[in-house]
C-alpha cells in the first residue's frame, strides 16, 4: 500500500516540495498515513486528501482532509 496526498480539484499527487504530478511513480509516498496528514497541516495544502493505493485500484480508499479555520 501506499499513502499519498493528492488534490482534489486537480487529481495531482503531491511529488515534494510544492511540486505536483499525474505520474503515480514520481508521487511521494509517505508510507503513513500520520506522515501525509502532518504535512497537510504543516504546510497549509488546500483541496487535498490522503489516497491509501493498494495494488488493486478498486480497493483505493479516498480521506478527505480539511483545511485548518
């Protein structure tokens, strides 16, 4: 499995340092879902949400994130 923040209105996954890409092997796996969910608040990312990848696409689970008010 693999953890990874993806934007919602975009469908691009977070690659490091602000940048984004469609490309699932150049994506940032966090391998937590703490470590994705800490970075999401650390740095404020709008319209994102952590993406559990699983080998099997129809077994992706999708975790909504929202921003801090």
């Amino acid at each position: 499995m693999k953890v990874l923040l993806r934007k919602r209105k975009t469908d691009l996954y977070y690659a490091g340092a602000d940048r984004w890409t469609s490309d699932l092997k150049q994506a940032q796996d966090f391998d937590q879902v703490e470590r994705a969910v800490q970075l999401h608040r650390e740095e404020q990312l709008p319209d994102a949400e952590v993406v559990l990848r699983f080998d099997d696409p129809a077994c992706d689970a999708i975790l909504p994130l929202r921003t801090s008010v």
